[in-house]
C-alpha cells in the first residue's frame, strides 16, 4: 500500500523517522522549559518523590524513554519503532 492511500484510508500522516524524532525533540524541551529542570533531572525527583508525578509529567517522561531508546538504536517494543527504523511512522 502507497502511503498516500495509507494516510487517506486511515486519516493519518505518515512522518519520516527524522521529522518525527525533532517533534519529540520539541516537545520535550517545551516541557523542561515549562518545569525548569531537563528530563534526567525531573526523572530523578519522580523516583524519589513519586508524588510529584502527574499526568503530564508522566507524557513528559515517556516521550523521553522512547526518544533515549530510539536515539541508543534499541527497539521500545512497539510497532512504531518498528517503523522509525525503516525511516517513516505512522501514529
């Protein structure tokens, strides 16, 4: 199947690896600007503090669990790395 057909017949976009990885990129910097602090450092706390979790701090750290398993070349389990490795991903 053609990727125009996928993005139509499921009413997704299908992003090169590279594109989506920089919009992780952004998304996890917008939350560490948000929260002063960077990721290492907000994981920390949550371990040590597991009350200063949230929702959106939990969003926050998955996004970077998976970017750190992308980036070390290892697979996260999902479809989607799958895909990522083959340089496109769907959502």
């Amino acid at each position: 199947m053609r990727i125009q057909e996928i993005e139509k017949r499921y009413g997704v976009k299908v992003k090169s690896g590279v594109e989506w990885i920089r919009e992780l990129q952004a998304q996890i910097k917008s939350y560490e600007l948000k929260y002063h602090c960077n990721s290492q450092q907000m994981m920390e706390s949550v371990i040590n503090d597991p009350n200063r979790e949230n929702e959106e701090v939990c969003q926050w750290l998955q996004m970077y669990t998976v970017l750190n398993k992308i980036t070390e070349g290892k697979n996260t389990g999902g479809t989607h790395s799958k895909i990522i490795n083959k340089s496109s991903t769907t959502v």
